[in-house]
C-alpha cells in the first residue's frame, strides 16, 4: 500500500509540470498571436512616442513663455502647418514630375538598350527585362497614386493626434512611474529619460538636415546638367538619405540612372562624381558633427540595428533602430556604472594595467 502512494505522488508531479508548461505554451502562443493582430496598432502607438519623444525639448522652450498645455498646442500645430506649408509648395511640381518619370520610364529603358555597355550588362544579368518588368507595375503602386496617398492618410492623421496626446501626458506619466521608485533611483531615472529625450531629437534633427542638405546638393546639380524631373529625383535621394547605411547608395543609383538615360554619359559620369564627393563629405564630415553629441555608436551596433530594425518594421524600423540602439547603449552604460559602484563588477582596466607583463614566480 505506501509503494503505491509513493508511486501515486510520483506520477502526480511530473503531472502537474506538464500541466504548467502546456498552459505556458498555449499562453505564449496567444501572446504572440495578439501582438501579431496589434502590430500596426504598436507601430502607430512607437511612431507617435518616437515623435512626442523628439519634440519636447522644443516644447520646453516654448513653455518658458507659456503654460505647458499651450506649448504642447503651439508646437504641435506648428509642426503640423510647417509640414502642410512644405507640401504645399512641394506637392504640384512633385506631382506632375513624377507621373512624367514614370511615364517617360520604358522610353529611358529603351534608349539604353541601343548603348553596347548596357547591352553586355543585359546578357550577364537581365537587367532589362527586369526593369522592364519593374517598370509594368509602377502604375498600379506608385508611391503618388491617390489610392496609396488615401489608405496612409488614416494612419498619417492618427499619428497626429496620438502624438499631440502623448506630448500632453507625457509628464503625467514620468511623474506616475518615478512616484514607483526610491528617491535616489527616480533621480537616475529621470537623469537618463532626459539624456534619451535629448538625443533622440538630436538625431531625428540632424538626420533631416543632413538629408534636406542631399537632396539640395542634388536638385542643384541635376539643374546645373539640365536633367528634367529634378524636383522628384531630389526628393527621392532626399528621403532615400534618411535610411542609415545603405538609403544614400540606393537613391544615388536612381538618380545617376536618370541621368544617363535623359541626359546622356557625360552629365552621368558628373553626377556620379557629385554623389560620391557629397557622401563622403557626408560620411566624414556632416555626421561626425551632428551626431557627436547625440548617438555614439560603432559601426558594426549600427549595422546590426539598421538590420535588426529593417527586419522587423521594414524601412520605418530601420529609421529609428539608431536612437533606439544608442538609447539602449546608454542604459546599459547606466547600469554598469552602478554596478561597478556598488562593488558588484570590477572596475575597468586601464591601457597601463592591462599592458602589465604577467610575472610568473620560479
């Protein structure tokens, strides 16, 4: 009889594991299931604290001459009416630019068929037919037809108002979650939040500058070689400059395509020169400057971002993977300091220390 207890109460326990795991599954499951649903949901909600996120350092300055409610309204509707004003001014030579780029497209293919360079390109690797097929399906998804412009346009207005929300309850809750901890782990918490605040807008800053700078050095020179669409062409470059890494390249290549096909070799081989001037100018100079107080990153952390960031949210999620990596790097940072305070890690060797000959008695 107490042997089958025993062996009664053995088998009950792995019983119960079993239950507890299976539970656990079909709970990370449902989890994982949910977040999928909610996905655009999330990426609405992250856009829209990246940018409440970027725009209240601007509000605190305006809050020096007024109540915060009223700073928060006054720069958002700014921000709001500088981006309508921009559209404004930009939407009609943009628009009719860019449907004559894409009508005037297979014309551009056609004419670099008869050029022997492109001819032996097209035998190795098909570039031809594949443009040409690219070039089929751009009127049914072009990034300026009515129909795309119409399902973001919810998105774009919900962002809007989302932000406006999260810039005026923004303190309510920095206040709620340091009121959940000590006083000497609020005041670091709070010393970090505002070292982020900065440098997401720091970096959010100086990409747009450094992007408008591109597609200006572009407009210009596409102007200067007499190419047409040079308005589309600047704004592609413009935006393609915002995505870290690889997005200057990409739209360097479009426009240099353009080039050739409208204007011939010479303007081609000058605008090639210009881009790759510019880049490096970019590279070297430009964003040394603008992002030395804001995300310092090594290279192979901000490729791993860029590619983790473009993986999970596309070219969205490559835009912010920087700032969300150097917001990261800084907590980390944070954390490890306290720990080599509190004695838990050891401090970090110095170039003398570790230099050191290692000694070893007879």
């Amino acid at each position: 009889m107490e042997h089958d207890e025993r062996h009664r109460v053995q088998i009950e326990i792995p019983a119960r594991t079993v239950v507890k795991v299976v539970l656990l599954i079909i709970v990370a499951y449902a989890a994982v299931r949910l977040l999928g649903q909610m996905r655009n949901v999330l990426v609405l909600l992250g856009v829209s604290l990246f940018l409440a996120l970027m725009l209240m350092p601007l509000v605190r300055v305006v809050e020096r001459r007024m109540r915060y409610s009223l700073a928060v309204l006054t720069v958002w509707l700014g921000v709001v009416l500088g981006v309508l004003l921009f559209l404004g001014l930009l939407i009609a030579p943009l628009a009719t630019q860019v449907d004559d780029l894409v009508a005037a497209a297979p014309g551009y293919i056609d004419d670099l068929q008869h050029d022997s360079r492109f001819r032996d390109l097209d035998k190795r690797y098909d570039v031809i037919k594949k443009a040409q097929q690219q070039v089929s399906q751009v009127p049914g998804r072009a990034f300026g037809a009515a129909g795309q412009v119409a399902s973001k346009f919810a998105d774009a207005f919900t962002v809007l108002f989302l932000t406006l929300f999260m810039m005026f309850e923004l303190p309510r809750i920095n206040e709620w979650v340091l009121s959940l901890l000590r006083p000497a782990q609020a005041q670091r918490v709070r010393r970090i939040g505002g070292q982020i605040q900065r440098n997401i807008s720091g970096y959010v800053a100086g990409n747009l500058i450094i992007s408008v700078i591109a597609g200006v050095v572009t407009f210009v020179t596409l102007e200067i070689l007499g190419v047409p669409y040079a308005v589309a062409l600047a704004l592609v470059l413009a935006l393609f400059d915002l995505v870290p890494l690889i997005g200057a390249t990409i739209g360097a290549v479009i426009v240099v395509a353009v080039t050739l096909a409208a204007a011939g070799v010479v303007p081609a081989l000058i605008m090639i020169a210009v881009q790759v001037a510019y880049q490096q100018l970019e590279n070297h100079v430009l964003q040394p400057v603008v992002y030395r107080r804001t995300v310092q990153l090594s290279p192979l952390i901000i490729l791993v971002a860029v590619l983790i960031g473009a993986t999970l949210l596309g070219v969205l999620g490559a835009l912010i993977a920087i700032p969300i990596a150097g917001s990261i790097q800084l907590i980390a940072r944070e954390v490890i300091a306290e720990k080599r305070r509190d004695g838990t890690l050891p401090p970090p060797r110095t170039a003398e220390s570790s230099a050191q000959p290692v000694t070893t008695s007879p």
